[in-house]
C-alpha cells in the first residue's frame, strides 16, 4: 500500500471538508425529524356544537324554502304585516291601492255619481259597490244607459293602472221571488247581471281571462230584507240589490282557474 505524505496545509483541508459534511449531515437530520413530527391541536369540545347548528340551520332553511314554494301568499295578511312594521318602525304606511281608489273617486264626480256609488280600499285591492237601480230595470239584466256609461269610464281607468289585476263581478237581489221565462229565480238574474258587466269590461279591452262573473242571488245582504214579523223593508231590499266589482292582485280561491291537467 503506498501511503503520501500531506502537508499541514491539505490536512486542514480535509478535516474542514470534513466539518462541513457533518454540519450538512446534521441539518438534513433535523429537517427530517421536523417533517415527521405529528402536529397535536388541543380540542376542548366546545367547538363541536357549531357543526351540528350549522346543519340544523342549513336543513331548517330547505324546509322553509320547499313550504314557501308550496304557498300562496295571502295579499290580506301582507298588507297587515307590513302596516304593523312599519307603524312599529316609527314609518308612514302607505295604502298600496291608493292612487287606483283616488283615480276611480274622480272618475264618478266628473260624470256626477259619487253618491251613488261607494268605492273602498281594502287589503287585497279596490271594491266598488253601486245600488243596482243605478244598473238595470227591476227584473231586467239589460244595462242602463247611465250604468254603460260609467263602466267605459271605469274601464279605461283599469286598463291604465290595473294591468295584472283580476276583476270579480258579483250580482246581487233582494229576496224578492222573480219567476220568468228568461230568470226562473234570483239566481239566474244575479248571474246574468254579474254578466252583463264582465262582457261590457271585456268589450272595452279588459282581458277575459282577468274576469269572474259571480252570481250570489240573495244570499249575502247588507241588511235584513225583512223585519222579526217577516214584513219587507223597501229601503233595506233597495240597498241589497247592487252590484259590487272587485279590483284586486289575487282571486278568492274558490275562483281561482283550475291548472290544467298535462
């Protein structure tokens, strides 16, 4: 085996090669240990309950959805929910229906029948009551000259400012029996006259299917027809004879259009 002789110079060289690959050794080790070191989070459990309300919360907010989905809402009860907020809030309620209620107001004095005609503002919309004198003949279901001349007023005021809306037409009698060939009972003249009105508003381009003629023959009077000894009272039978159309965003539900069957 020949051996060679190193200087001290080339000595110290390798033994400083030699620190070196054992500092880098060294950090290699440690890096390793680092990298497989398990890391440990202390849980005191307290945190546990936020999954389980949080999937409470998410499953509570689907039900919700698929019932609303299934509703329909109550345009009376909205309107009273939001009076009630807004008096709550320290706010001003507005009438949703206001401006259509004022439109029709002014429409009857220019033709001079504010007196006999009574218009209101409810929850779900505008009612507009006239004495049944003002519309037709005793007996007849024909419409009077001055009755057509006030629903081509009304029309035109609801074909501007009640797109959307529907229209119930309800015919009512007094209880007085009629017996004809055209009307063999009230229930036929209330129909015919609720009619009338529904073909005049379509007439004049208010669409039919927004239209519900409803015949309610004596069934729904303002006052008794007829006092405790069963005399008539001809002031109460008068206000019972009218017609009442109802302006509003959602039909009754016994008059809402059937879905059709696919």
């Amino acid at each position: 085996m020949v051996t060679q002789d190193l200087t001290p110079e080339e000595i110290e060289a390798r033994l400083h090669q030699v620190e070196e690959e054992l500092h880098r050794s060294e950090k290699l080790r440690k890096i390793k240990e680092h990298e497989s070191q398990e890391v440990h989070v202390e849980d005191d459990g307290e945190s546990n309950w936020l999954i389980s309300y949080a999937d409470l919360m998410t499953l509570l907010f689907g039900f919700f959805v698929v019932l609303s989905a299934f509703s329909t809402p109550d345009a009376g009860k909205m309107e009273a929910l939001k009076k009630e907020t807004a008096e709550s809030m320290g706010g001003k309620y507005v009438k949703p229906y206001e401006e259509l209620s004022e439109s029709i107001k002014k429409t009857l004095a220019e033709i001079d029948l504010e007196k006999e005609v009574v218009v209101t503002e409810t929850a779900e919309g505008v009612t507009i009551v006239s004495k049944g004198t003002l519309f037709f003949d005793s007996g007849s279901a024909r419409l009077k000259e001055q009755a057509a001349l006030l629903m081509d007023k009304i029309s035109g005021v609801l074909a501007q400012q009640a797109k959307g809306f529907r229209v119930v037409v309800e015919g009512h009698t007094d209880d007085v029996p009629i017996v004809s060939k055209e009307f063999p009972s009230n229930w036929e003249l209330s129909s015919s006259r609720a009619g009338a009105v529904v073909r005049l508003l379509e007439s004049k381009g208010f669409p039919g299917s927004e239209l519900r003629p409803v015949g309610l023959s004596d069934k729904e009077p303002l006052a008794p027809n007829r006092d405790e000894a069963g005399n008539s009272i001809p002031a109460n039978q008068a206000e019972n004879r009218r017609i009442v159309i109802r302006v509003q965003k959602q039909l009754p539900k016994r008059l809402v259009k059937p879905e059709s069957k696919k």
